[in-house]
C-alpha cells in the first residue's frame, strides 16, 4: 500500500523491532510465574463455576486454598488432576470437597504425571471441543449471511440491568448496530473475583458474568437470525479477572473484547508483573476462540492532550502489537485503539485527526482498527455534538477504520435513550454510504507535515536504549534514582521506580516533572547547566540596528522597559515590572538592510535574576519569529519551544536561510499566582 502521508517504513519496522524486543525480554518473565486469576481461568476452563453458601466463586475458594498451602505454583490442572486421580471426582466434584472442607489437596498423594494427564485430558477435550464448536457457529452465520464490509457500528449499553440491557441491545441491533458492547458496571476491574448469575444492579454499567454473556448472546442472536446478520457481541476483559473474563467469553462465543496489555497497570494501579502475565494467558485464549481484542489508547487522549500525547497512542499499539503476537494472535483479530478528541477550538484539528488515522491504517494494514469518538470536548450542545460525531463519522470511512464506536449527542448529559442511539446510528449510515469510494480517491498532501511527529517519535528510541543500558550495565554506583513523567507517565514512571528499586536494590522514586521543573533546589541532583559548549557562530553586527516594542493590550514603554538589552554585547537581561494583565510584547529589529540570516541563538537569564521559584516561573517558555523585507509584508510565523534551565542556550535554525532586512520576535508574559512578567537573557542571531 502507497503511504498518502509519506511514511518512512524504515522507520516502522524500526518501531516494531524495539516493541518486539519489549514483548520478547518480558516473555522470559510470564513463562516463569503464574498470577491467581490465571489458574482461576484454568479452573473455569476445566468446568468449575457456581458459587458457595458465602457467595464465593468456587473457582476462588480453589485458588485461595491452593495459595493457603503453597500450592500455586504447582498450578491448579496439576492439582485438581491429581485428586481427580485419588478421589474419581470430576472437577466440580474437588472444588466442591475443597470447599466443604471434606479434601484438602497439600495432603492429596502425588500421582505419576501420566495418570494424571489421563484423568484431566478428556475434561481438557471437552472444553476445546465446546470452544471450537462456538467458533465454528459464528463462521456458519457469516458464511450464510455474510459479513459487513467498512466499518462496523459499535454501540454500547449501560443500564446496571442485564434485563434492560438486552432491550435496549435488540433494539439498536434491529436500528442496524453490528456491535453491542455490554459496559460493565464501575469498580469491576478492580474486583479480585467474577460475580455469579444474571444481574440487575450496576453503576454505569452491568456486571461481566458468564451468565449475563449467556443471555446477552442468546438475544443477539435472535435478532441476527430476524434479520439474517451477525450481531458481535463485546465486554470487558480488563482488571484483575482478565484470564477468567476470557474464559467465560470463548465458553460464551463472545466476539470482541476490551483486552488492552497495559490498562490496568496505567490507569487501574494494579500490580506490573501480575498484568502482563495475566495479559498473556487472557490473549492466548482469546486467540484460539477468534475474538477480536480491542486495546485501550483511547485513554491517553482522554486523560492528555490528544495533540502533544499522539505519539504515546503510537507507541501503546506497537507494544500492544508485539505482545499480542507473542501470545499467539492473528493481526486481523488485533482492535488497535485511538480516538478522535483533539480539541475543536484548535484550527485544523480535522487534518490531524484524519492524518493521525490515516497513519494508524498504514502502519496496521492488517488490523480491525478500533476508533472511539469524541467525548472529552463533547459539551451538552447537542447540535454542536452532532456535527462532531459526524466529523469523526468523516475519519472513519476515509481511512478504513473497523471497529466504529458510535458518538452520541447526549454524551456530556446522560447515559444515552434508544433515540440517541438510532440518531447516531443514522448519521454514521449517512455519510458511510455518501464517502463510501472517497477514501480511496483522495490523497493528502496537507498532512505530509504529520509524519515528523511520528519521526521524531523514533529518533528518541536509540537515545532511550543508550540511556537504559547506562542505567542498567554502568559500573557506576548510584545513591538513589529518579524516575520522573507528567500525566498518565508519571504513572508509568512511578511504578517503574518501584520496579527498578526491586530489582536493582538500588532506591528510586517516582515524581512529577513539575517539581523538578519549578522547584529544582528540593533535589540535590539537579544541576543547573545550561549549554556547556557552544559550536563557533558567525553573529551579525547590531551597531547600528534600531529596535521597536508593540505591547498590547496595554501601551506606554512602561511595560517593555529595557528590552533593547536582548541584543546588547552586555551581560545584563531583561525583565518586566510584574503585572496583573497577561501582555503580548512584539519587538522589531530593523538590520539597516537586507542580510541573509541562518538561525538565532537564544539565552535564558542566568542565576542573578531568577533568584526564587517566582522568578524562574517568569523565564520565557516560547518565541515566535517572522522575517520581511519591506517591513509591510510578513513571513508565516515560526514558532519555537525554549529551554528553561538557568543560562540555558537554544540555538535556533530555520529550514532554509532567508534574506529579510526586519525581524519580529514575540514573546508573551508568564504566570506565577496570578501575577505576570516575562524575562529572558539575549538574542542573537547569525
């Protein structure tokens, strides 16, 4: 396939090499351990289910029995498959004489491991033999009446009651839904046990049992065969359960679950090491029972800003990839996540979100992409929302997007009625059918300058090996570590410095970005350096420029006094009189005449004026520059992010030299506690 953004593959499959290389070094660790929930799956699989007098799933009472006597790691098949050889019990039979109290399995005597692959492998069978039948019914539908084509409308439910559900359910498969998402209830994966039977309480959502998946697919199906389509049915397999939540869904012909690698280490807190095994084991049975996973980026954009955090959704859905086939995984069944929720105040955002899905179908040919609307920047103005789940509706069928998560227009107001639902659903048939060939026909060289995001995203991996291995198999000796992000990375960071302190011995922490960035002197470790060698620049002369200050909204030389010394040969800085209005200060350089300029470097103050924490605050974050040579007519501006450590140098450069006779530099003032000014060093240019 031609890339219509001008990808680098080389630097795709650089990408995907690094998260093949995460996968593989994380594999050695899942093939040595097992979690609880995942020998609760083994359990589940070989037939055990129901619950006791207390309401305890059995599957947990033989867990934790196994866990009271040190029994976990030998594995529940083993243990449940050796007193099925002394006691002629099925299963059932065990969990139920554990539970009574009448078998303990630390004093079950141990069998050859050939007896007891003879007692357990017709259990095994019969298990396999109900997985694959459920399988084999779901390719009979979509051979008899076919499967769609384009994008697949997902919608959920949410009423707390099963009942309710599968109403609401019927009706929006009969209003043309190809996918019904039961949400479960708030709270459940972060439940340590499933819940037993139908349900009919539930906050935000019903809860995942094998029950409610029984039921739920009953329904769908019964509306399939009216309507002689294949209604999916999608829950969550997430949280502390995701193994046993797989194994009910493949024992219950679920087609599409929530399964994403990193989810509950990122936003649910849950244990590193048990998460990825137990992603492992839920991914291998979801697998062979032909389920299409769905993963999780979504959640980056929603907790971040879905402009400056895209990148973390690219490298999620490597890593999510590489794990996935790891674990055994065919892409066509890999439902890599993103989201449309750029915010619409922002100009432009329409190109960035169908280039940054556009990116995503090119390099996950094969994937059922999974795209959720906005919802983040959705307001209550229910028109506006609308028109917005119709631009999203735009994406979605001009960059082949799969699994299509309906937008509503109720969104920031109520759970969504049946109405919604059928308005949301009629507004993606419209526009599917109207663009149905115009992804195919329209190329975008808009969105070429999208790519050197992703690029830059790549540059940084050799750093971040280079920087590990200098953490990891440096001789030197450190007294403590510091592990540091902002948003959903600190986070990561804080269970990574928990991680590394455990298996290093070496103390770390995790802290946010802001305190090293504002309060440097609270760590002793951070020095203040700034540019500790500079290359050998050719400076223009300034003797004779002239220099001009526009401060708006206020006016008077009040505001921008002193501002001639950024291009002074002296040591001093500029600094304003702090204020209680945010300004916008515009300072033209006039040259005399033309000169061919190549770049500038800027200096940010140094220690005699940033004396406090208020002071640092007021150092200048950006810098917009425009060249002309008539001084009437301007060049788009160029904007650049500076550093701001004391004394820091940024050099500059522009993407070719141009000749202007005027600059303009802009600069806006800083906020500390409601209080404004704005400092900064010198500027020169070369």
């Amino acid at each position: 396939m031609e890339s219509k953004l001008g990808l680098n593959f080389e630097l795709v499959n650089r990408a995907r090499a690094s998260a093949a290389k995460i996968a593989d070094d994380t594999q050695h660790f899942i093939d040595q351990h097992t979690t609880v929930t995942v020998e609760r799956a083994v359990c589940r699989l070989l037939g055990i289910d129901g619950v006791n007098d207390m309401d305890v799933p059995l599957p947990n009472v033989v867990v934790d029995h196994l866990m009271a006597n040190s029994l976990l790691p030998v594995g529940a098949a083993w243990a449940i498959g050796n007193a099925m050889v002394e006691t002629g019990k099925d299963p059932q039979g065990v969990a139920d004489a554990v539970n009574s109290g009448e078998l303990d399995l630390s004093k079950v005597p141990a069998h050859s491991d050939a007896e007891i692959r003879g007692a357990i492998t017709p259990v095994v069978n019969a298990t396999v033999d109900r997985i694959n039948k459920n399988v084999a019914k779901r390719n009979s539908y979509l051979k008899a009446w076919g499967d769609k084509e384009g994008p697949y409308l997902y919608i959920i439910v949410a009423t707390g009651n099963i009942y309710e559900d599968i109403t609401q359910a019927k009706a929006g498969a009969k209003q043309g839904a190809d996918i019904i998402a039961v949400i479960r209830t708030t709270g459940q994966s972060l439940l340590d046990y499933v819940p037993y039977g139908a349900t009919t309480e539930g906050f935000g959502g019903t809860y995942a049992t094998q029950e409610n998946f029984r039921l739920m697919r009953a329904a769908l199906d019964e509306v399939g065969e009216e309507q002689h389509r294949y209604i999916r049915l999608c829950n969550y397999c997430s949280g502390l359960c995701m193994p046993e939540i797989a194994a009910m869904g493949a024992l219950e012909r679920l087609d599409v679950m929530l399964n994403d690698a990193l989810y509950g280490i990122l936003f649910r807190d849950i244990n590193m090491q048990r998460t990825i095994v137990d992603q492992y084991f839920s991914r291998v049975i979801n697998g062979y029972a032909g389920v299409i996973i769905n993963t999780g980026e979504d959640n980056y954009l929603t907790t971040d800003d879905a402009i400056t955090a895209a990148h973390t959704v690219l490298a999620s859905q490597f890593i999510n990839e590489a794990f996935a086939k790891t674990a055994g995984m065919r892409e066509e069944q890999m439902g890599l996540g993103h989201a449309f929720e750029m915010d619409p105040a922002v100009e432009d955002t329409f190109l960035y979100e169908l280039a940054q899905a556009q990116m995503a179908r090119e390099i996950f040919p094969n994937a059922p992409l999974k795209y959720m609307p906005p919802t983040k920047f959705m307001t209550g103005n229910i028109f506006r929302g609308h028109i917005q789940d119709a631009l999203f509706n735009m994406v979605t069928i001009l960059t082949n997007q799969k699994l299509c998560l309906l937008g509503m227009m109720t969104e920031a107001i109520h759970t969504p009625f049946m109405s919604d639902r059928a308005l949301s659903i009629e507004n993606a048939q419209y526009i599917f059918r109207t663009m149905h060939e115009l992804g195919s026909e329209l190329t975008y060289k808009e969105m070429y300058r999208q790519p050197a995001s992703f690029q830059a995203v790549n540059d940084t991996l050799e750093d971040i090996f280079k920087t590990l291995d200098k953490v990891f198999f440096s001789e030197k000796k450190y007294d403590e570590l510091i592990f540091t992000g902002c948003g959903t990375s600190l986070y990561l960071a804080q269970a990574s410095a928990a991680a590394f302190s455990t298996y290093t011995g070496i103390p770390s922490k995790g802290v946010p970005c802001s305190e090293l960035y504002y309060f440097p002197e609270t760590y002793d470790f951070v020095e203040e350096k700034g540019n500790p060698v500079l290359p050998d620049l050719t400076y223009l002369n300034n003797e004779t420029w002239t220099y001009e200050c526009v401060v708006t909204p206020k006016e008077g030389d009040y505001y921008s006094k002193g501002y001639e010394r950024l291009f002074d040969l002296n040591a001093t800085a500029w600094a304003t009189f702090n204020h209680y209005d945010f300004l916008k200060y515009e300072i033209t350089v006039d040259m005399q005449e033309t000169k061919r300029v190549n770049g500038f470097a800027i200096e940010q103050v140094a220690s005699d004026i940033a004396t406090s924490p208020r002071k640092r605050a007021f150092m200048a974050r950006k810098v917009q520059v425009q060249f002309s040579v008539d001084g009437s007519v301007w060049t788009e501006a160029i904007d650049y992010t500076l550093g701001t450590t004391l004394g820091e140098i940024d050099l500059l450069s522009i993407a070719a030299p141009t000749n202007a006779r005027y600059l303009k530099f802009v600069l806006t003032d800083q906020n500390y506690r409601n209080v404004y000014s704005i400092s900064l060093q010198k500027i020169r240019i070369f």
